[in-house]
C-alpha cells in the first residue's frame, strides 16, 4: 500500500474507531486514552539516545508494558553521534518527548543540555534517565537506586560491609546509592587507583562514609566480614567466561554477590558465588529494575517485573 493510502487509513480508523465500533465504542477508546495522556492530540513518546544502540532491549520492554497497561506510549531507540549530542536534546525539547534514556557515550556530556539534575545524579555525574518536569530537562540517574533496591530484596543494607569494584560511571552512582543507604564502609578496588581515589574523596566528603582504596594489580581475597560484593565494572559483558581478579575461595557463604553485566546475566562472578552458596544478584535483574524504576517515574504505574524480564531475556535470546 502506498504511505499516503496507508496514513489515510489510519487517520479514517481514529475517527471512525476499530471496527464493529459506534458512538460507544470510540467514546470508550477516548476515556482509555484520557486516563493515560495528558492531551488527547499529543502521544507521549520517550527515547533512548546512544552510540552505538543495536541490540539494547530497553525499547521492547517498555513496549510490553504500554502494551499491558494499554498505555498510548511510544519508545524510540535512536543512535545519536557525540557531535549531534546537543541537537537530540533540543530536538527532544521542541517536539515535547515526555523524556527517555542516554546510555554510551553520553551519560555524562548530556549534563550540559539539561535544564538541572537530581541530587543523585549531580553527585555521580551521571545521568541516564531524562524527565520532563513542566517546561525543564532534568537528569536523573537509576542505576545506582535499581542495584540498592535490589540488595535490598535481599538484606537490609544499612551498617553492611561492602567492597565495590570499578570506579566508572556506574560504579559511581551505585556507590552514591549505597553511601545513602547508610552502609558502615565501602572498600574501592579499580585499576586505576587515581579514580578510586577520587569517588572515595567523594564518598568521604559528601557523606562522611568511612571509605577505602586498594590498589587492584593481583587477585583479590575478599575479607571474610564482608556483606556485600558489587562488581560495577565492564569485565563479563558480553563474555561469561571472562574472570574477574579475585578469589572465589574468599567468598564467604553469607556474602551477598551483586554483578551488574546484563548480558549474559549469568558471568563467571556470579557462577563462582553460587557454587560456594553466596546470595546472588545478577545484571540483568538489575537491569529490569532499572527499567521498572525510569517507567514509574515517567508513567507513575508500576511495571510487572515479570513481564519486563520475560522481554529482556526474549529480546537477548537467554
């Protein structure tokens, strides 16, 4: 059919509604469009910026779930080049989008075109959630609050004992979430110490959170009265059997496991914490309740796990 027969089609179904429908039926339609836009000319429509962007699932999650709530959304995946960075985010707030994600390599430039950011993502210098709050942009950063919230599913995070490692953009922010959590300690461990160093300083200065750096040259023995294991950085993505420096001997049973990589969720880390019986955490159910989060935020419902992870794991062919 040609494009031009095709939109006419579309725009005599709207004003006619499905068919078999009357005056009933579009008035119906019109309600349920009511409850979920807050204009009846407008479609909110949310968009993840990054480069590049193949194969990121967050779109067809959020599908699943407009499509559960009958929410009249749409979710756009659009790769966006650093130097056109400063045009997405105009376009984004001249065509009134309801807001999106910015995942690589633009979590942290998009500070500069937003109108503000949250306490949260201010001090991670991360931002990965955009919401349009009346006529501004601001940043807010999730990922940190999705592995906390997480944890929290599991073991009341409070005076725990954690060792993260990685010192990056999520690193940082999943340590900002935990320095609010109120956790006793958290020990840094990166390849490049001078980073470590800095979200340290950080975590110190802004919280006064007893905090530590070890130099990650050997593998690392965890210590026996460590709670909580994060590992924040990019080693298992897209690899399960790559090893993380670190000595699975040293996990002890009561420690709980968390490994942010999504994808495959199940890496060496995690495997090694389960044949010693830790708690574990995997990427991937970090990664849904991410997702969960930046659709309440945007939306206000609350996404069914369930459904999110069944489409995550349909999407990534686990």
């Amino acid at each position: 059919m040609h494009p031009a027969a095709c939109w006419g089609k579309i725009a005599e179904f709207r004003k006619s509604g499905a068919p078999g429908e009357g005056k009933s039926g579009r008035r119906a339609w019109s309600m349920r469009r009511a409850s979920t836009v807050s204009d009846l000319s407008l479609q909110p429509i949310l968009a993840l910026l990054g480069q590049p962007v193949a194969g990121n699932p967050t779109q067809y999650m959020a599908e699943k779930v407009f499509a559960q709530h009958e929410l009249d959304w749409r979710y756009l995946t659009l790769e966006v080049a650093p130097e056109d960075l400063g045009d997405a985010v105009r376009g984004i707030r001249a065509l009134g989008f309801t807001g999106g994600n910015c995942t690589e390599p633009h979590k942290e430039a998009v500070i500069e075109y937003l109108d503000r950011t949250t306490q949260t993502a201010g001090l991670a210098g991360v931002v990965n959630v955009i919401l349009r709050q009346q006529t501004e942009l601001v940043g807010e950063n999730t990922e940190g609050r999705a592995v906390v919230e997480s944890l929290g599913k599991r073991s009341e995070l409070a005076g725990k004992r954690i060792v993260l490692f990685g010192a990056g953009r999520i690193a940082r922010a999943v340590a900002v979430e935990l320095a609010a959590a109120n956790v006793a300690e958290i020990t840094v461990l990166n390849r490049t110490e001078a980073h470590a160093r800095e979200l340290v300083d950080l975590l110190a200065g802004e919280f006064e959170l007893p905090a530590s750096v070890v130099a990650w040259e050997d593998r690392y023995s965890v210590p026996a009265e460590t709670d909580v294991v994060v590992n924040a950085t990019s080693i298992g993505d897209l690899d399960a059997e790559a090893s993380l420096p670190l000595e699975p001997e040293s996990l002890a049973a009561r420690t709980i496991v968390a490994d942010v990589t999504p994808d495959p969720p199940h890496t060496w880390l995690i495997r090694e914490a389960g044949r010693r019986g830790c708690p574990t955490l995997d990427g991937l159910e970090v990664f849904v309740e991410q997702t969960a989060i930046n659709l309440q935020l945007w939306t206000g419902i609350e996404a069914d796990r369930d459904v999110l992870r069944e489409a995550a794991e349909e999407f990534l062919g686990l």
